[in-house]
C-alpha cells in the first residue's frame, strides 16, 4: 500500500474524527470556530504525515489566508476563554493520533502479508494454470486411453468369442476323434472278421474244391469222339472207342455217360463218364497215348479253377520234359518234379524252383495225354 492509500485512510479517518469533534461540540455547547480549528489542525497533522514538501507547500499557499484567519480566529477564544479545555481537546486528539498511527502501522504489516498474499496468489495462479494444462493434457490422456480401453474392450469380446468358437470346435474335434477312434476299433474289428471270414470262405472254397475234385476222381472226359445225334448211345459209343481206338479188350462199368456244354451243329461235344471201380479209369489214361496223332483225346476231369491252373502249368510240363526232367507228374493243379512240389514263380519269368516238400506217393495220380 502506498503513500496515497494511506492518505485516503488518514482522511477517512480526519473525516471520523472531525464527526466526532462536530458531535461532542455540539453536544456542549460549543461554537463552529472551535470546530473548524481542529478540522485545521487534523489537516496540518495529516499534511505533515503524508505530503511530500511540494504538496505541502502549495497546499500552504492554496490556504495561508484562510488558516491564518482560522488560525487568528481560534486562538483568540481559546486563550482568552478556556485554556484548559483547549489542552485537554489536544490531548485527546494526540492520543487519537497515537491510536492511528498504530493502526496504520498495523496498515504496514497488513499491506506486507497483502505482498506477500499477492506473490502467493501469483505463484498459486501459475500453479493453477501449470494444473490446468496438466489436467488437459491427462484428460488427453484419459480419452486416449479409454479409447484404447475400448479397443481392448472390443478385441476382449472378439478374443472370447474366438475363443468359445475354438472351445467349441474343439470339443467338435474330440468328438470326432472319439468317433474315429471308435470307427477305427469297429473298423479293426470288422477287419479281422472279414479276415477271419475270408480264411474260413477260403477253407470253405478249398474244402468244396476238393470234394469237387474228389467227386471227379473217377470221371474222364473224352474229346473228338464224333457220331452225336439226338438218338445217340452214348454209353456204346464209349465202350466201343475204348476197344477200337484204345485196344482195351475189358468189360467195364460206368455209373453215367453223357456229353456236356452247349449243343452246337456240326460240332462234337465231349463225352463224360464216370467209371465205377478205380482200375478201369486207371487202364484208360495208360492207354491214352495211343491217341497221340489224332483228333480224339482223354485227360482226368477237374473243377473250372483246377482246369485254369493246370492250363497254365501244361507249358511248364512240356519245357521240364523237353529239358530232361522226365519225372514231372501234375497231380490236380500242383506240379512235381522229381518229387518235389514245384513253384512256377512269376508268369513272365517262366521260370521256378522247385520246393521241398513231402515226396508225392505211389497212388499219385499219372499225368494225362490230350
């Protein structure tokens, strides 16, 4: 606070005092000189306090009339009527300086702290304008990361429902896998059976084939015999072939005779018989060489499969024969060189080995001629 500020405070309270003065006069009785010539004095007081000499000079010169004569005025009655009213007026009035000076030196302590209050609320200003970016830039920072909260948020909710849909194609995939394990075990199952049915159906087939093959044993077929008509004998034909054509002089017995396969004009179908004892069917494959040259052959009667394999091997037969190996005897659709079965290896090669294996017997049955 300033010279002037302290000027208007001293006025406010020359003004104060000067209504106090005017109300304790006028409350005795007193006249307005007296009342002018301590407003007078207040001012002097106050212009000696407060005024630069220059304001005190021309407020001296603006006034030396007028105080003179207030001056003039007041001393006259106050020496003349009541001096010691006048002093204790004076001493009223320097204690009531005394207590304004103390309140304005109170003014100075209150004027310092206002310093120091405004330094502060300066620095609390700055500090509040620092706070007030600050707390821009941290509400920045807050959209950006609720931004980013709702990013994560959302990339939260897609995690998860990847998630469940990862789980769920996961418990998909052990089920199936469950399922393919429990197909595979059936599937297992189903294997074995098939190989255990299709080794019994292979039994079964070589079980058939044999009682086929031994229901045959006592067939022969005999091919080119010509003379077939609707009216034919079939039996006389074939007794008479085995006496003319083979030379066999012997009454034999047939169970069946007939032909066989599909009638075809003008052409001769084969003669099937079956004999009844053994040895008569074993003294006509003997004989059969003698149909070596001519259109007329026997051989053994076999099932179509045992028929196919021998097919194959007749080469077989010829090459070991041709080559020295004269004891080759095919018995069904096995062949046996010097006793030993005989393996033909692959078709293409044309070449086998032969494998040990119990030597074929005596009853063995006699390759045949056709």
């Amino acid at each position: 606070m300033g010279k002037k500020g302290k000027k208007r405070k001293t006025d406010d309270i020359s003004n104060q005092s000067l209504r106090s003065t005017q109300s304790e006069n006028s409350s005795r009785g007193r006249s307005v000189s007296e009342q002018h010539a301590v407003s007078f004095m207040l001012n002097e007081a106050n212009n000696i306090l407060y005024r630069t000499p220059d304001e005190r000079y021309c407020a001296e010169n603006a006034g030396n009339a007028e105080n003179a004569e207030n001056i003039a005025y007041v001393s006259t009655p106050l020496i003349a009527g009541n001096a010691c009213s006048t002093s204790s007026q004076f001493a009223e009035i320097n204690q009531k300086l005394d207590f304004i000076m103390q309140k304005l030196q109170k003014l100075d302590v209150i004027e310092e702290r206002m310093n120091r209050l405004d330094t502060r609320m300066d620095l609390l200003e700055s500090r509040v304008v620092a706070t007030e970016k600050i707390n821009d830039e941290f509400e920045k920072s807050v959209k950006y990361v609720s931004g980013k909260c709702d990013e994560f948020q959302l990339k939260s909710n897609e995690i998860t429902a990847l998630s469940k849909t990862m789980e769920k194609q996961r418990k998909d995939i052990t089920d199936l896998s469950d399922n393919i394990e429990r197909q595979k075990a059936e599937m297992e199952k189903l294997n074995r059976e098939m190989a255990q049915a299709t080794e019994k159906k292979k039994e079964l087939e070589e079980s058939v084939l044999d009682l086929r093959c031994r229901s045959m044993k006592y067939n022969l077929v005999f091919t080119g015999v010509d003379g077939e008509s609707r009216e034919e004998n079939t039996e006389g034909r074939i007794r008479d072939f085995i006496y003319y054509d083979l030379g066999i002089d012997s009454h034999m017995e047939f169970c069946n005779v007939h032909r066989f396969s599909r009638f075809v004009r003008g052409k001769c179908r084969p003669i099937v018989a079956r004999f009844v004892y053994n040895q008569d069917r074993d003294a006509v494959l003997r004989n059969a060489y003698k149909l070596k040259g001519t259109q007329c052959g026997v051989h053994e009667q076999f099932p179509k499969e045992v028929e196919d394999k021998r097919r194959e091997l007749y080469p077989i037969v010829k090459d070991l024969k041709r080559s020295g190996n004269t004891n080759v005897k095919l018995v069904r659709d096995k062949l046996y060189v010097n006793g030993r079965l005989y393996n033909p290896g692959t078709p293409s090669s044309g070449r086998g080995t032969a494998i040990d294996t119990q030597p074929v017997g005596s009853a063995a049955e006699p390759m045949t001629v056709r």
